[in-house]
C-alpha cells in the first residue's frame, strides 16, 4: 500500500499571518502609549485644578488639544511649527498676528 502525500506551498498565508501579527503588536503597543500619555495628563490636570468642574473641563480641553495635534500631524503633508502651535494655543490666545516663516513638520 502507497501513501501519497499532499504538500501545499502556504508561504505566503504565513507571511500575511505574521504581517497581521506585526500590526497587532504595533498597535497594542501604540494603544499603551496613548493610555499613558492621557494618564500622565489626567494626573498634571488633578494636580492644577480647585474643583471637580474645573478638572473636567481642562481635561477635556487637553485631550481634545492631543486629539487635533494628532490629526494635524497624520496627513503627512507637513505642517509649519508656527501653523502647529498657533492652532493648539487658539482657543486660550488673545487676538494676535502669527508668522509662519518655521520648517514644516513631517
């Protein structure tokens, strides 16, 4: 009695395995980060604020801020520091003249 075997080339489904893999890792990784950072922000804000009202509202306001700076940053088409920064300071800036002679940022 003979025994053929059956053999299949899965070199590319294990490739795309440990591609999806990679990019599980990464965003796990990145996910941590951002919980870090926003505990970190979260802790500073307590330390600043007189009132439970006051906490919420300039916490809010933070993470709001991180959240606009991320999506100024994820174009990739670049964003001159001055734009970056006159953005992120508007809502507590009094009316002023911005130049934005700066590089851009990639």
């Amino acid at each position: 009695m003979r025994i053929k075997g059956l053999t299949r080339d899965i070199t590319e489904r294990k490739e795309l395995e440990d591609h999806k893999n990679t990019l599980i890792s990464e965003l796990d990784h990145r996910v941590k980060n951002v919980l870090a950072t926003v505990s970190a922000v979260a802790s500073r804000t307590r330390e600043t604020s007189s009132s439970m009202p006051e906490f919420v509202a300039a916490l809010d306001g933070r993470i709001k801020s991180m959240a606009i700076t991320h999506e100024l940053l994820s174009y990739w088409q670049g964003i001159p520091p001055a734009e970056l920064v006159r953005r992120e300071l508007a809502p507590y800036a009094l009316p002023a003249i911005w130049t934005s002679t700066d590089r851009t940022l990639c």
